[in-house]
C-alpha cells in the first residue's frame, strides 16, 4: 500500500489508491451510520478502496473492561479472521482501535491461544484510528473538506493515552476551510464515560461529564467534535439535557463535509 | 471492613461542596507544578525506566535483598524484627515502647505505620502517639482520616484549620495562641511550638521509610518541613516501620528515586529534607535503633506475576492528583490509607476482593489513562485495573451482569444475530421519529441526567447492504 508522505493542499482523487477495510464498531453500526458513512465517502474521495467485510461484529471492549475477558475470545477470534489479509484496517473509534491494540494480545495470552496470539500480532498493527491512517498512512491533513462553523475538539482518552495519536485531529481540523477552531479548556480531562463506568459509578460520570460540557460551553463553540461516538453520545446526552444547543458531531463527518455536499 | 462500597462513598463525598472545591484547586495546583518540573528533564522516559528497573530487580529477588538488609542493618547495630501482618507488627512496636517506660512517642509521617492502625494499637496500649507532620497533626487533632497519600489533610482548607487548632491544641499539650488566625505563617508558627515541646520531651520516636538499601544497610526519609528529622534524631530510641517493597539493591539506586519522588510528588526539584540512618553511632542521634519489616499482603502481591508491579509504588500520590474520580470523590471513598488510583489496585490485591467496597473499587476508574502516565515508576494501573475487574466478575459468578454479558456476547459472537439486535433497535428508531429518549426502564443511572440517543432506522449493515451488496 501508498505510503508516500506527501501533502498537497486539495488531494487529488487517486486512481488506485489503497485498499482498505471498514471495521465499523458493533456501537458505530448499530448506533451511528452517519459516521460511517460520512468516514467510507472521505476515504474513497482520497482514492482508496473500501471494503465492509460483512462478517465482522465487535472487537470485545465492552467485555475486557469490565472483567470478562475470557468471553471476549471468540470475538478476537472472530476479529482476526475477518480482517486477516488487510493492508490497512480503519476504524472511527480510538477506543475500539485501542482496544484491538492494546487488549487483544493481552485476551489471547489469558485464554493461552498462541496460535491466536501470533495472528492478533499480525493484524492489531494495521489497525488504524482514522485520523492516525489519513495522516501517517495517507500523508494527508489537508482532506479539502469546508465547515464554516465554530467548532472544539475533546481528544478523547483512549486516541490520547492508549493510541497516542497527538495532535494528529487537530493537524485535519485546522486544515478545514472555512472552520473556527476554538481550544477546549481542559480538553485533556476524562469527559467521564468509561464504559459500564457510567452506569457503574453513575454519580462520578455524571459529576464528570458535567463539568465536560460546562467547559464545552464556556467556548461558545456551535458543535463540539470527538473522535469516539461513546463519549460524544455521554456529553451529547448531558449537553441536550441541559438544552446547550450545542451540536454534536463526530470527527469523520466534520472532515467528509466539503463545499458541494455541505453537512 | 465495614466500609460502603465506592459508589455509595462516592454519591455522599459529591454533596461536600466545600471539599470538592478544595480538592479540586488542590490537585489542579500540583498537577501544574508537577508537569512543569518533570518537563524541564529530557530525560525522564528515562528516569521511569531506571525506576522500575531498580524496583524490578529488587522485587525479583526480594528475599535475597531483604537478607542482605538485615545482615547490614545488625552488622551496624540495629535490631531487625519481622511482622507477617498488622497484629504482629503492632505488637512488636508495643513491647519496644513500653520497655522503655513511655507512655508517649513522636511520629514522622508514614503510610505503613497508618496502614496497620498503630496509632490505635498504642493508645490501647495507653500510649500517645503524636503526629508531627503538619496535615497529619491537622488530621489527628481534627479527629479525621487522612484523605490523600501526601497531602492527608487535602480536603480542609485554612478557616477549618484554624479552628481545630484553636479548640484542639490546648487539650493535648501547648495551646494555639487566642489570636491565631488563618495566615499559613501564623498557622505553621503555632504547630512549630505545640510540636516543639513534645520533640524535646519524647524518649522514643517512630518512622517509616520511603526507602531501604540492601547494600549498606540504611533506610532513607524524604521529607519537606524537618520535623521528620528531629524524630529521627533527637529520641533516644528509634523504631521504623518498613514495608519490605521498600527495599532497594544499592545505594546507587537512590539517584533516579531521588529525581522522580521529589518532582512527582510535590512538583519540587528536590526535597528540601533527605535523611538516611545506618544503625546506631555512640553518642551521635538514637542510641537503639530498631527495624520492624512488614510483610502484611505484600508476599502475596508479588506472587502475581502482573499484580506485582503495584508494589513499585513509591507512594509519591502523582497519580491521585491527576485522576478525575478521586478530584470528585476525595481519598475517604476507597476506604483506606491508600486512596486514589494506586488505592483501587493496591487494596483489593493486599486485602482481597471479599469486603463490599474491595470488590467496587477495581471499578472506580474510567480506564482514562491519566495514572499510567504520570507514575514515575510506570505502573500500568489500568491494566491492573482491568485485571482485577476479572478477578471480582469470576467470583461473582454466575450474576445478573454475567449473565447480561454472556447474551450480548452471544449475539456480537455472531453477525446475523448483531443483524437481527440492529433490525430491533432500528424499530425503536422507527417508532421514535427523531425524538429523544428521557427515560429507558433498566438504565435509569444513564437517563437520569443524560439523553440517550434515538436509534437510528437503518443500521450501517443494512446501508452497505442495499448500497454496496453483501459481496
Ligand atoms: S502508583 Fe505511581 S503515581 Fe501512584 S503513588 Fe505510586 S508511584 Fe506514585
């Protein structure tokens, strides 16, 4: 696959460009098409190839975290078999990526499935968070898309601290035309959601996410954007409950906005 | 134990508004501080790594460096004593004191000597132990529990201090002026003269140590105000509680510790007061010096081949000060010395999983990461976290969440039946039009304060599907 390093201003649609696979996230499937959408248009407008391998299902956060490791092998299972043979697989979720990552080595050593073990060293590498696949592998930040509103970014803790993808969003958001970007105060603080955390500690998510969307609104920003849809969906559900007016939208859908098709 | 479980803790310390101001300001301050200072390195990554390395190899071999220590420390002097656990400990450090026919001893700040409830051993015993560290003397004479590793008083602020001062002194030995008030200076000024007059009275003083080496058989204090080195040295005997994770192979060793503790801790370049004593010296500080080694849990902490990296901590709360959960709870919500982020890993692994709130408190965390990075000795609390959760779901097993997780894994483990939850899901959508969700029966935590997203009418599935086919 492409990984020429270089960055033009308005990115010719490459003729044949890499092929990638769509890992869709069970919670982005079911929950938000839109993002998923919004994230196979801008591929494919930067010339890649993308593929939805139908078979897939879910990467078994949800189970790891709370302690269930053992009955997310099957799903690692599963994942390795569907994205086996991929260059490059895409996902729009940091703390899905992260957990392929970082967790599903970590499950096949538990359950002790070498073999599964070596097949998840192979695949868990080629798989990227969005923006770290448009910047690393595409060499892009300038994705010629248009969003002339007033817009902050929370980096959400797992794209932070377990994908490390740095300013890798904010490089793709900066070059949007038209855009307003505002800082985040505080932006690096856990918005509080956390999985079953939320339902778990129920009084600590809230108080957190609280403070989440007061700093949110303190910027007068128009959309607040993330690149986790669980986390957005947490100070989204905050945010409307105090009727704030502020939008939420997910990373993908911002970048795959341009001037014709605007969001 | 008798503790509530964290959730509860929790929902009751989010009411004290005056201690969720102050800790917030409290930790965000040092927070800042301890960024700072750590920045100025270029070589911290590697620091951490020296760190952990030095507390690796120790733990590897713990009962060699623990042989050495104490052939070092008796070969200088000092008398070596071992504890299994609480009990024993405190019974070794009752004898020593009322063999010397005291009825009081001084204190240096120490978290194994609160961990084992020795201040509440020797008052049974009829012995006064007084704190001397400024918070902690706050803590003891406010009647409270400490709430952070370092700053155990976090959770007041200087009008309370005050008037514990002022009501509290008098009653236990020097009172506080009448016109105290709440200018730190004139706060510090009347704990320096109630401490004074029981330095120079105490016949035995008490310690713990932030580290021990193995090589030369010393033990090292790191502390700020100087108090710590006046029970170390004025006291005619000496006894240190000393956790046996303490140890360090050499004296070599100390260099990274003393770069990382300092700067992590309290976001200073160094420690305005280092002590070390290697047994005794005629005529020269304690003239009996005796070291109690504490296993208490820890020999089984290290047993775990991914638990054991908990015990590299070296208690420099860096990772309490950055955790949002304990910046919204305070320290008293883990029910236990050790709050805040090391607290949730190291206390269901030295205590267990049984009690209510061990087993809540491997839960107490959003996995954000935040701790990880900051320990300067590179715990990886979420891992261990995540590890522990095992460990309470298995024995909660069978139970209504692994129930709930074995279904939802049952219908992920498959895309038709992910399918067929979608189809249902995209009904409620259907149903719905675009209006959001108040209240859904089962999640009442979630939408009690929180919108919850509509679902939408077509899953991304069904899109591909009907756009692209299924290949
Ligand atoms: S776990 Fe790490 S950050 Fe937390 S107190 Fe221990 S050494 Fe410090």
């Amino acid at each position: 696959m492409s990984t020429a390093a270089e960055t033009t201003a308005t990115p010719a649609p490459r003729a044949a460009g890499p092929k990638v696979a769509l890992f869709a996230t069970c919670f982005n499937d079911t929950m938000w098409p839109e993002t998923l959408k919004a994230t196979v248009r801008l591929l494919e407008r930067l010339g890649c190839e993308v593929e939805f391998p139908m078979e897939q299902t879910c990467c078994g956060q949800m189970q790891t975290n709370t302690g269930y490791g053992k009955d997310a092998a099957p799903l690692v299972r599963r994942f390795v078999d569907v994205f086996d043979g991929y260059d490059a697989v895409v996902a729009p979720s940091g703390s899905c990526v992260g957990s392929v990552r970082e967790q599903h080595a970590t499950i096949a050593r538990e359950v002790g499935d070498d073999a599964l073990l070596d097949r998840v060293e192979e695949t868990a590498p080629r798989t990227y968070e969005l923006s770290e696949f448009l910047v690393d592998m595409l060499g892009v930040t300038d994705v010629g898309a248009y969003f002339p509103h007033r817009v902050t970014y929370h980096p959400t803790c797992h794209s932070l601290r377990m994908l490390h993808v740095g300013d890798k969003p904010l490089s793709l958001l900066r070059a949007v035309k038209g855009i307003d970007l505002v800082e985040l105060p505080g932006a690096e603080e856990c918005c509080g959601f956390g999985g079953t955390f939320a339902m778990k500690n129920a009084d600590v998510s809230i108080a957190m996410g609280a403070d989440k969307a007061r700093q949110i609104t303190s910027t007068d920003a128009e959309v607040v954007v993330m690149s986790d849809n669980s986390c957005l969906a947490h100070v989204g559900g905050l945010l409307s409950r105090h009727r704030s007016g502020v939008r939420r939208l997910h990373l993908a859908e911002i970048l795959a906005s341009t001037e014709e098709e605007q969001l | 134990m008798g503790m509530p479980a964290f959730p509860e803790a929790a929902e009751e310390a989010l009411g004290k508004t005056q201690q969720r101001h102050n800790l917030h300001h409290a930790t965000h301050t040092i927070r800042a501080k301890r960024a700072g200072v750590v920045g100025e390195l270029d070589d911290w990554q590697a620091l951490r790594t020296a760190g952990a390395d030095a507390k690796d190899e120790a733990l590897a071999h713990l009962a060699d460096y623990l042989e050495q220590l104490e052939e070092n420390l008796t070969a200088n002097g000092a008398t070596v004593h071992w504890a299994r656990d609480a009990e024993e400990a405190n019974r070794i450090v009752t004898a020593l004191v009322k063999a010397k026919e005291t009825d009081e001893v001084v204190k240096v700040k120490s978290m194994t000597t609160q961990e084992i409830e020795l201040n509440e051993a020797l008052r049974e015993a009829g012995i006064d132990a007084w704190e001397t560290d400024l918070a902690e003397l706050i803590v003891q004479l406010g009647g409270d529990l400490p709430s952070h590793i370092l700053v155990p008083a976090i959770h007041r602020n200087r009008s309370e201090i005050r008037e514990i001062f002022l009501r509290e002194m008098g009653q236990v030995g020097r009172a506080a002026p009448e016109d105290l008030t709440d200018d730190p200076a004139r706060l510090a000024e009347a704990a320096r003269l109630h401490l004074r007059e029981k330095f120079l009275r105490a016949k035995v003083g008490i310690s713990g140590a932030n580290f021990a080496i193995a090589d030369t058989g010393s033990l090292v204090v790191v502390e700020s105000e100087g108090n710590g080195r006046m029970c170390l040295t004025l006291p005619e005997t000496l006894i240190s509680v000393v956790g046996i994770e303490k140890v360090l192979p050499s004296w070599d060793d100390l260099a990274p510790m003393l770069q990382l503790l300092p700067r992590s801790s309290t976001g200073e370049r160094m420690n305005p007061y280092t002590s070390t004593w290697t047994g005794t010296h005629d005529g020269d500080g304690p003239q009996e010096v005796h070291v109690v080694l504490l296993d208490n849990g820890r020999t089984h902490v290290l047993g775990d081949s991914i638990g054991r990296q908990a015990l590299r901590c070296i208690r420099c709360s860096a990772c309490l000060n950055v955790c949002p959960v304990y910046e919204r709870t305070g320290g008293h919500a883990y029910g236990s010395v050790y709050p805040g982020p090391i607290g949730a890993v190291l206390n269901p692994q030295l205590r267990g999983t049984a009690s209510e709130v061990d087993k809540s408190l491997p839960y107490a965390s959003t996995l954000c990461g935040a701790c990880y990075e900051v320990c300067p000795v590179k715990i990886n609390i979420p891992e261990l976290l995540v590890k522990l959760r095992g460990a309470v779901a298995d024995q909660e097993r069978p139970s209504a969440e692994s129930a709930a997780m074995a279904a939802a894994g049952w219908v992920l483990s498959d895309p038709r039946r992910l399918g067929a939850a979608q189809k249902a899901a995209n009904s409620v959508g259907r149903l719905l039009g675009d209006r959001t969700i108040r209240t859904v029966p089962g999640m009442g935590a979630w939408t009690s304060a929180r919108d919850v997203p509509t679902p939408p009418t077509e899953s991304f599935r069904q899109w591909w599907a009907r756009e692209r086919g299924t290949q």
